[in-house]
C-alpha cells in the first residue's frame, strides 16, 4: 500500500471528496454584512461623541462667560455708591447699567454695562476697556431691574445667552443680584 496517494481536484480514487482551500461566495458576503454592521456601529458612535463634545463646549462657553459677566456686575455693583438713574436703562432689553462711586484714590468713577452687537461691554470712566463675554456666545438678553427700600438699594442682573452651531445649539438664562455699599 502506497502511503503517498495522489489527491485528485475533487476527490480521491473512492469517490471521497476534499475541500480545496479559500471562501465560498455566501462567506464572503456574510463577512462583508458582518463588517458594514460593525462599521455603522463605529460611525454611529464617533457622531454621538462628536455630537456630545460640541454641546459640552456650548455649555461650558456660556458657563464661563456668564461667569465672568455676572461677577464682573455684581462686583462693580458692591462697590459703587450709587445708580445713575437718568442715564441707566432699566426693566427692558437690552439695558444699560450706570453705576457711580470712588476709585481707590478717592476720585469719581463711573462704570457702565451695555449691549452690543451680541457682547456685553464694560466701559469706565467712558472709555470702552473691553468685553465680558468670550468668542462663540451671544447675549440675547441684558435686563438690570433696581430694587430698593428705605435702607437698601441693588441691582438684580438677567442675562440670557446662547451658543453653538445650527445643530449644536444651546441657550439659557442666569440672575444674579447685589446690593450697592
């Protein structure tokens, strides 16, 4: 007996038959279906996490920047003597808020909030020192309502601000009040 028996293309000399090497067609399409399934899943994944980054930094543009604006007022409102009535813009948007008192030095000061063009501005003494707000947010809203009583006078601040793209988008509203000294 031959130890060594030639193997035929389809099957040997007793009608055994030998699978050849390689993938059928039906593998091969199961294997691709399988891939374009994972694939789906991939990219529907990376769009969530996208998605996901660009409301957080929506989020944390407006947090920061009402942040700042809203310390930045209630500050310089504790500080200040007085409301400038005649020249501040109250109960209304969007308003404009004039505040009055002493520098360190003991000279007058005069500092004032405004909207413009989507950015809260910061002036003193009427010369502009810049913006409170950061790039990619909008303020909608800047309401100042004066509160007072016989012994107390402050401001409540209304900021309404708003972020991110078409798709992404994101706004809300914050308050804040302080007394003046």
């Amino acid at each position: 007996m031959n130890i060594f028996k030639r193997k035929s293309q389809f099957g040997d000399k007793n009608g055994h038959a030998y699978r050849q090497a390689g993938f059928s067609l039906i593998e091969i399409l199961v294997y691709i279906v399988i891939m374009v399934i994972l694939l789906a899943v991939i990219m529907q994944v990376i769009v969530s996490i996208t998605r996901s980054q660009r409301l957080i930094n929506a989020a944390r543009a407006i947090e920061s920047s009402t942040a700042l604006s809203l310390e930045r007022i209630t500050r310089e409102v504790r500080l200040s003597d007085n409301v400038n009535l005649s020249s501040s813009v109250l109960n209304s948007n969007p308003g404009t808020l004039v505040l009055q008192g002493l520098d360190s030095l003991g000279s007058p000061r005069t500092v004032e909030f405004t909207l413009s063009n989507g950015r809260i501005i910061l002036r003193e003494n009427s010369v502009e020192t810049g913006t409170l707000t950061e790039d990619g947010t909008t303020v909608t809203g800047l309401v100042f309502r004066r509160f007072a009583s016989s012994t107390i006078e402050g401001i409540q601040t209304e900021i309404t601000i708003e972020s991110g793209t078409s798709t992404h988008y994101r706004t809300e509203t914050f308050y804040s009040s302080a007394t003046i000294r």
